[in-house]
C-alpha cells in the first residue's frame, strides 16, 4: 500500500510538472548563443583542428539541433573528435540526443559507462566516460549536457533541470558536447584537459 501511494505521488507530480510546463510553453522563445559555436578557437591548447565529418541531411534531420560544430583536433600524432550540438528552443517530447542512443545507432557498441570529473572554476564537474568498440577499434567518449547555468552527466537529471527552467525562466536551451579519443591513459588525460577547454569556451557561448 506505501509502495502504491509513492507512486501515485509520483506520477501526480509528473503530470503536475508536465501541466505546468505545457501552460508556461507559449512563454518560452528561443534562445540563440552569445557567441556561436564556430567562434571555438582552432588551436587549443596545441590542438590544431581541421573539419570534422559533415553529417547527412537524414543525420542533421534526427539531430534537430538549431547549430552544430564537427571538427577533428590533432596534436603529437594524436585524434580527437569534437561534436557539440545546440538546441535554442526544446519542446514538448523533444530533446537533445544522447550519446548512449547515437553511438550504438552508427555500429559502436558500449563497453563500459562510467563517470570522471573535471576541475572548472571553484569545483569539479562530472561528466560521462564510456569506453566503446566497433570490430578491432576501441575508443574513449567523454560528453555532458551543457546550459547557461548548469553542467550535467546524467541524462534524468538533465529532463529534470529542463522542466525546472522551463517553468522558472521560460527557457530550454541546451547543448550536447562529445569527444572521442583513443583508448589509452594518454589519450584519456589529454581528453580532460581539452574537456576543461571546451567547458570554458561553451561558457564564453552560453554568455555566462
């Protein structure tokens, strides 16, 4: 009977924060960036980059992100694969994609899901670190969601913020930021140092 009643509370609450949600919606507008995501800096950090791989126009059309940024940053003979998409406005049954569905949809197959954290500002953040393979290739993923105000792992906690902001400030901007690197200890310790970069650089974009 407790286990019912917790429930029942807990779907009232949903469809409280749902209603709430649906009734502020015609308040909320886009969100454009301060500043856009080409603006990222080519050399970061001894990161020299060229441009990453274009994705197709079905791609681009399941993304539904209002900008994106696709470049592969090389420095010592080393790769890195940066992917951060953009979303000004998310609405009702949209959200940004997660790595967890795009990764295993081109072929990847996810290994291990783990969490690390990156020194930013007074703390240290968290983020995602799958390890993931396809046939011989191993590589590393890092991604988190990135707003204004918030740097978030865990994808319920992100659907969470997202309702929360919609409803205190009639915004739901966000963005997905990925790197893949090799599957290595060098290669994952340059991958948190370039992490610590781009979150700098996404807040410089964010205007905060």
């Amino acid at each position: 009977m407790k286990r019912a009643s917790v429930l029942a509370a807990f779907t009232a609450s949903i469809l409280a924060g749902t209603l709430l949600a649906s009734l502020t919606a015609e308040n909320r507008k886009p969100h454009p960036l301060a500043r856009s995501l080409d603006r990222i800096p080519i050399e970061i950090d001894g990161w020299i980059a060229s441009p990453g791989r274009v994705p197709g126009d079905r791609e681009l059309e399941l993304l539904g992100a209002t900008s994106y940024l696709s470049r592969d940053y090389h420095r010592a003979r080393r790769d890195l694969d940066l992917f951060i998409s953009y979303y000004a406005l998310q609405r009702a049954g949209e959200s940004m994609h997660t790595p967890k569905n795009c990764l295993p949809a081109a072929g990847w197959e996810i290994l291990k899901y783990d969490e690390t954290k990156v020194p930013f500002g007074d703390r240290a953040e968290r983020i995602n670190k799958f390890t993931i393979q396809n046939g011989d290739a191993r590589a590393l993923v890092l991604y988190w969601y990135q707003t204004k105000d918030r740097i978030i792992a865990n994808e319920y906690e992100g659907k969470g913020f997202l309702l929360w902001d919609a409803m205190t400030k009639g915004r739901t901007d966000g963005a997905v930021v990925r790197i893949i690197v090799a599957d290595n200890a060098e290669a994952a310790n340059d991958a948190l140092g370039f992490a610590r970069a781009i979150l700098s650089e996404m807040k410089l974009s964010f205007g905060s």
